[in-house]
C-alpha cells in the first residue's frame, strides 16, 4: 500500500492506495505535531507500505509556497520514522481548490466548510493518485 500525505503546519491529509496500488482514497486529517504518533499507531514499523507521496506545495509560477515548511517538517519526520520507506515529492498544485470542486460537485461544501479535515484527505487522495498514475 501507499499513502499519500497533503502536508500542512496544523493538519495534515492523509490518503491510501489500495493493495495493488491503482486508486488513492481520502482517510483522515491528522494533527500534524501528533502526526508521528498518528503515523506508528496506523502502519506500525512502516513495514507495509510500499512507499509515501508526500505533497510538495509550489506556487503557480513553481516558486517557493508558504506550505513549504511544513513540508520539510513532514519529510524530516517521515525519514525518522521510517527510513527505509522511500518520500517521494509530488506537485500539489491546486488539489486543495480540486478537492473544494470536487466537493461543490457532490453539494458536499456545507460539510468541507465546517470540516476543513475532510478537505486535506481530498487533497490527499488527488496528490497520491497523480502519483500513481505518474509512476506507471
């Protein structure tokens, strides 16, 4: 399995793939500074996984967005956790306004505005997916 991971300073989308590795679905939104603990009581040692897409926030024009920080907090926590895992950084532009769409389309954004979490899964889940499709 592979997870997908749309980074963020206080929370952090979570999404898995399923076992073959084709379809990426959203999960959860987890506290980002319990995002190691939340990470170790789901997949354990990491064993399982066959590796992580973890956002990488960019701005339009491919400059440095502000997302960057959490994103290497992510990164270096992800490395402790479980070296072994390979990260791998995935363009995350506009998946957040993909994932609101995608919303909107469903008559689900009452729900996403007073649940920002479900969003960031959403977000997740397009950022894991673009992955899969990339790597095949």
């Amino acid at each position: 399995m592979w997870i997908g991971l749309d980074p963020g300073l206080r929370r952090t989308g979570l999404a898995e793939s399923d076992a073959q590795g084709i379809m990426a679905f959203p999960v959860a939104a987890l506290a980002t500074s319990n995002l190691a603990g939340e990470l170790t009581r789901r997949y354990g040692d990491g064993s399982g996984l066959q590796g992580i897409a973890l956002g990488n926030p960019q701005r339009l024009d491919g400059g440095v967005s502000q997302g960057a920080e959490a994103r290497d907090l992510i990164a270096k926590t992800l490395r402790a956790l479980w070296p072994d895992v390979p990260v791998h950084l995935v363009d995350e532009r506009l998946t957040s306004k993909l994932a609101a769409q995608g919303a909107a389309l469903l008559g689900r954004s009452k729900a996403v505005k007073k649940d920002k979490g479900q969003l960031d899964a959403a977000a997740a889940s397009l950022i894991l997916e673009n992955f899969l499709h990339q790597k095949k």
